[in-house]
C-alpha cells in the first residue's frame, strides 16, 4: 500500500490555508526586492511639508513641486538707474501694470462665506538657517517681510518666490522710545538703524531714507511698518507720513498698518493688521493672539495678522496652528488677496437668470506672473 505524503495527509481547508499565506509571503519578498532595488523614495526638493506642497499646487509640466507664479523683478516695473540702496526704485508699468499685483501671491480660491485669515511674518532674513526653515516649512499663503538691512536679499528673495510666499519691505521707523530724552543730542533713528524714518526727521530726510531702503531690495509688493517686531510708534499715524502714503502708491505698492486699532486716512492699497503678535513673547501668549486672530475671522469673515520677529518658538506654533483653521472652517491667503481688489477674471460669471451682479470692472486686476 503506498503510503500518502503530510501534504496529502493535510486537510482540505488546511491546504489552503497554506497556499494563501505562502502566496502572501512569496509576494512580499517580491516586493521587498523590488523597492531595494529602486532604492528609497526621492524627497521634494526643499524638503518641504506634504501641507505645503498640497496647498501650493503642482507643476504645469506634471512634474510636481511648486508652481511659480511670482516673477523675478521685472525691468518694466524698476526705473532705469538704481537708487541709493544699489537696486532701482519701484515704479507702476505700461498697460497699469504695478508691482502690488504682478509680485503678489497667486490668490486663493475661497468658497463664499468662508472666512479668511492673512498673516505676514516679519523678520526673515535674520536668521539664515531659520530664514530658509520657513520659507520652506510655511505654506505659501503666508507673507514674509524683510528688512533693508539684511544682507543678501537677492538669496532671500528667489527662495521665497520659489516657495509662492510674496515679499513686503519692512521700513525701519523710529520707534516713540527713540525721541532723545532732555534735550540730547544723540541720533534718534540710532535703534532702528541709519536710515529710519521718524517724526523728528524732516520731510526730505524722511523720503530720502524711503528711497534708500525701497532701493535696497526689488521684487516685492509692498511696505509695511512692521519692523523688528516694531510698528514705529506714532509715525505711521502722523500727518508727515502722508506724503509716505502717497509715494507708496505713486510706485504701485500696497502697505500694511501693522499697528492694529489704528486707521490711515488713505484707500489706496492699504490694509491694517487685525491683531499683532510679539514673538518674544512665551509660546502661551502667543497661541493666545493666533486663536485671538483665529476668532476675528469667524467674526468678521477676515483678518489680518503680523507675527514677529521670527523666532524658532514662533515657527513651531505656526506650523501647529496652520494645519488647524481648515479643520475650523478658516481659509488662509496671502496679504495681498485682502487688501488689493479681486481680480475680475476670479469672480463668478454673471447670473443667466436676469438678475443683476455687481460690476467690478473698474477695479484694478491681480496681474499673475508670466500674464504680462
């Protein structure tokens, strides 16, 4: 009698058991052997959050990454010779070209009555490894501003257009704690620099340090007083800085008032921050004033907010809290979609049914990078 293998000894539903899980694991090993080969998976360039990349967008060519929208800085927009900072001035273009909508982020598509949140960090440039940490780690919703004086703004600059993030001057302003005290005679632009603006200088002196410090840098889309994690004390509401306002827009930028409860009696491109917070600050108070700005959205359907300057503890609580006001309902965009006029193409088409929509033709376009 012959006798029977184990294999044949094995029952029926036992036999299977064995082909299922062997199957399993012979393709296991194939694919183990298959990824050792291929070696591990190539990170995005820059190292960048998945967030961030998600909330960028992908490439035109289909090869992920970013997608450049923000321009370098254009020869149209930039007077012929450059200014006593060692870049030419800002100035508006042919065809209404400004430097305000063809530097500015590409603008979020927000469903209606979604609320909106805007925040410019000040700061960058400070630091170079914590420079190139939030431009990379930050969504490019987010707003950076940077100062005069830092020392290679050209490298600053190209790193945060090529992470989406639009770029605001931070002018150096004295600071009402500068005023010399009993009749001295020292400088009083001293701690904010040589070229500060103040309320003690003359109105030459003033525009002449305007010049210096909007010829330092070229590319961006606007000015803000938020310096340092300063606002410049009561200069930025003073009737001397009137004629700041007005130089402002003659060259086709935006500013924004990081000074908030504060109104500027002006309507051309400028916006006033909703809540401003100091990052030296411990890192309690200062997701206090986030979920404050949070708050003032839902409240009002936008709000602004300047955080500075930056801080690695301030970096860690953005990149807490950003994830976090999608799961609230919140939108985040960049500074400029809340202060300049929507573009005319973004909105929705006229209503088919007779009913009459608002006209906003006469407002002035978003010019995107590579439009114009």
């Amino acid at each position: 009698m012959q006798n029977s293998t184990l294999w044949q000894q094995l029952p029926a539903n036992g036999r299977l058991f064995i082909r299922f899980w062997g199957g399993c694991l012979a393709a296991t090993s194939a694919l183990a052997l298959t990824l050792q080969i291929m070696g591990p998976p190539h990170l995005i360039a820059g190292g960048d959050d998945i967030d961030t990349v998600a909330q960028s967008g992908s490439r035109a060519d289909g090869t992920g990454g970013h997608l450049v929208n923000i321009p370098p800085p254009q020869a149209a927009l930039l007077e012929k010779s450059p200014g006593p900072g060692g870049f030419p001035l800002p100035i508006r273009g042919a065809h209404g070209a400004l430097p305000r909508q063809v530097y500015a982020a590409p603008p979020v598509e927000v469903p209606p009555g979604t609320p909106m949140v805007a925040l410019l960090v000040d700061g960058v440039g400070q630091s170079e490894d914590l420079t190139k940490d939030a431009i990379a780690a930050l969504p490019g919703q987010v707003s950076l501003a940077v100062s005069p004086y830092v020392a290679d703004p050209d490298a600053i600059m190209e790193a945060a257009r090529q992470h989406q993030h639009e770029l605001l001057l931070s002018l150096p302003m004295q600071g009402d704690a500068d005023k010399p005290a009993n009749g001295s005679k020292d400088s009083p632009s001293n701690s904010e620099g040589p070229k500060a603006l103040g309320v003690l200088l003359s109105a030459k002196q003033n525009m002449d340090n305007l010049n210096w410090s909007l010829s330092h840098l070229a590319g961006y889309v606007g000015v803000t007083n938020a310096f340092d994690g300063q606002n410049g004390g009561g200069f930025p509401n003073s009737s001397g800085f009137k004629s700041i306002l007005a130089t402002l827009d003659q060259r086709g930028l935006l500013y924004l008032n990081a000074t908030p409860q504060t109104h500027l009696d002006s309507s051309n491109a400028v916006g006033t921050a909703d809540v401003s917070i100091n990052t030296d600050e411990d890192i309690v108070n200062i997701d206090i004033q986030l979920l404050k700005l949070q708050q003032l959205a839902r409240q009002n359907g936008r709000a602004i907010g300047v955080l500075g300057p930056l801080r690695p503890v301030a970096l860690a609580c953005l990149r807490a809290w950003l994830p976090h006001l999608k799961d609230v309902g919140i939108t985040l965009v960049p500074v400029s979609q809340l202060i300049l006029p929507p573009d005319p193409a973004s909105l929705p088409p006229p209503a088919s049914n007779g009913q009459m929509r608002v006209n906003l033709s006469n407002t002035a376009p978003r010019m995107m990078g590579g439009n114009h």
